[in-house]
C-alpha cells in the first residue's frame, strides 16, 4: 500500500505563505510581500544561479522585522515582512532591476516580474498568484565551458581590474543567551559568480575543474593583494578568507602576512575546501603546518552531511568546520556532530536562512551560524 504523496519543501513553503495571506485578511493584522516570478523568465534568459543572485537582492528586506523568505514552486521567491521599510525595499528593487540585465531579450519587465501586496487588501491577489500552476521546468542552455585561451585573457583582465568590486562580506555570528546574534567575524571573498558573468557571460567558468581551479587561484592572489593594500585591514574585525592550499605558499599570502596589523593576528581564518584537503594530503599538512605556525585559524568550508565522516577536524589539524545546512541533516544522529568533534563552538552552520533551521540548529548545541535568519543586531 503505497503512502500519502511526498511534498515538496516549494509547496510547503507556498501553503505556508496562503496561510499568511488568509490569516491576515482573517485578523486584520498588515504584512508587506513582494514576489519575485522568476518563473517568467524564459530558458534562454535564465541561468540557474539567477535565484541565488534574486536571494542576494532581497538581503535587504530580509532585515526588516518579522521577516521569512518563502522558496516557491517554479524557482519564484517571496519574501513578507511586518511594517513599512521603504529603503530597504527601493534597494531590494534596485537590485533586482538590474538582475537580468546582461540576460539579453526576450525578458520580463520588472512590473510583471515583481510584484508587491499589502496584506490584507491584497490578500485574495496573492492567493490568485499562488494558486496559478508554474510554469514547465526549464531546461538551461549549455554553456560551453572555458578554454585556455579565454582564462588567460581573464587572468589578464583581473590583473588590472578593480577587485572591490567583486568583494562581498558576509558575517559568521554567535547567538547569546539573551538570544540576539553578535559578530564573531566576517567572511571576506571575491564573488566567482559576479566574476563569471561579467568577464565570460556565454561560458560556464566551472565546468573544466582543472581550469576552474586555476582561475580560483588567481582569484585567491587579487583577494590577498586587495586585503594587503594600506589602510585596507586598519581598524578591521576578525575575518576568514577562501583560499586553496597552494595559496597558503605563495608570495602573494607571503605579501599579506607581512601587511597584517598586529591587532589581527592569530584572528584571520583560511578557509579551505575538502576537495584540496583530500587530494594531496602532504601539501595539505605543509600548508596547514606553516599557517598554524604563523597564528592562522583554518578551517574546511563548503561541508555537506555525506562528507561529514570524511572531516573529523582532530586528526586534520583544522580548528573549524562551515557545515552546510541541508535537509538530509536532520536525519543524522547527534554522534555524527561528534564525530566532528565534541566541541559546538568548532562547527558554523551556514545557509541558516529561516528561523526552523536555526531552531534544528540550536537543538543540537550550535552557536555560530551563518545566514540570513542569524543577522547581527544593531
């Protein structure tokens, strides 16, 4: 006898935001939504990180009080919040105004693509909007993957290139026992997307891993300059940077290390991926030997469940794990944390988007959390 259907986490997240819709108009209480239809967007405009990018422009809002982001069926996004936030929301607009910009035709114009309801007055829109099926799944051109001519051209354009403007910071915050978040330190990194799109738009920088690799060390080696340039570090919070191991060695960290304030030392993290931990584990323990010796933290970033026993951060030598949060966590036993390593305060959960995974979260004696539902206070 077969069992009830399965629900998608998209459909939950949709009857959840009806349930808002309804109850509003049933109580009278004011919510603001504004609704992303990414599902407008054509297969030839779309590409599948543009609903991480459409993400990335509501952060904003996603601030303002009583905040939830809902991921619906048909890659649309929602995002509901409770009172008026006019700047937040004109930047949220903002960026999403120019989110498909380098896209090409045929596009949506913004006012079909979002939309935006006050509940409860437009309660029964909302509901329409919902209830519509979405549209078929696309499927995304095939992007041809980079060749050796095209990266050293790359290379080239990012040797002169201002970097700033692909840094992004994000904060990895510790929650108190009064419940609200303060920063532990910041993640400091060159976005590989933003950099992707706007010097190889018709190409999918990480489909060749071998080249991939090699334009994430030159990355690694602009990140560092940028950070070693006067005045950048002055004043600046403990921070963690993604590195590949081969970095660690390079003159450029070399370059870095001698441009760190003192006030900063022994409190900048490497952040390194379990692919280059594994794969050569003698320039691994090289790199990680003379980065402990020069006061460095390190840590694996990019942990998913199923790598979990693979990382036991005693034997490694690392002082932190970045587990990424997916739903296949809550399935393991809490022996699988400890196995890690008994101690909490080396384990950040990232992706903590909604207030539900911080609740999982925190059940099992985490503290340090990156994520949009782990902000710090003001």
């Amino acid at each position: 006898m077969s069992g009830p259907p399965k629900v998608s986490a998209e459909e939950l997240d949709a009857a959840a935001l009806s349930t808002l819709a309804r109850d509003c108009r049933l109580a009278g209480v004011e919510r603001q939504v504004l609704l992303v239809r990414l599902s407008l967007v054509t297969a030839d405009s779309y590409r599948p990180h543009h609903g991480r990018l459409a993400e990335g422009a509501l952060e904003p809002l996603s601030r303002a009080d009583r905040s939830r982001l809902y991921r619906l069926p048909g890659h649309d996004l929602a995002l509901a919040w409770r009172g008026n936030a006019p700047g937040r929301e004109q930047e949220a607009l903002a960026a999403l105004s120019v989110l498909f910009a380098d896209a090409g035709p045929p596009l949506p114009r913004l006012a079909d693509l979002v939309r935006r309801f006050i509940l409860p007055r437009d309660a029964e829109r909302l509901a329409a909007c919902l209830s519509a099926p979405p549209a078929a799944p696309r499927a995304a051109p095939r992007r041809p993957p980079l060749d050796l001519a095209l990266l050293s051209r790359i290379e080239r354009a990012l040797a002169s290139a201002d970097m700033s403007r692909f840094a992004r910071r994000r904060p990895v915050c510790r929650r108190g026992a009064s419940g609200r978040f303060r920063l532990a330190w910041e993640k400091r990194f060159l976005s590989v997307v933003e950099v992707g799109e706007s010097l190889a738009p018709e190409h999918d920088i990480t489909a060749d891993p071998w080249l991939f690799r090699r334009l994430t060390r030159t990355l690694d080696r602009r990140m560092l300059a940028l950070l070693s340039a006067p005045r950048e570090l002055a004043g600046a919070a403990p921070f963690a940077i993604n590195l590949n191991v081969e970095s660690i060695l390079s003159p450029a960290f070399l370059a870095f290390d001698s441009a760190l304030p003192a006030a900063l030392c022994g409190h900048v993290t490497l952040d390194l991926l379990p692919s280059d931990i594994l794969s050569d584990a003698a320039a691994f323990a090289f790199a990680r030997n003379f980065a402990l010796s020069r006061g460095y933290r390190l840590s694996v970033r990019g942990v998913t469940a199923a790598l979990l026993p693979t990382l036991p951060l005693g034997p490694l030598g690392l002082d932190l794990l970045l587990l990424r949060y997916e739903p296949a966590l809550a399935s393991l036993p809490p022996a699988a944390l400890d196995a890690v390593s008994p101690e909490r305060e080396r384990i950040v959960l990232t992706r903590v988007d909604q207030p539900a995974i911080l609740e999982w979260a925190e059940a099992q004696g985490l503290v340090l959390f990156q994520g949009r539902a782990a902000l710090p206070h003001p």
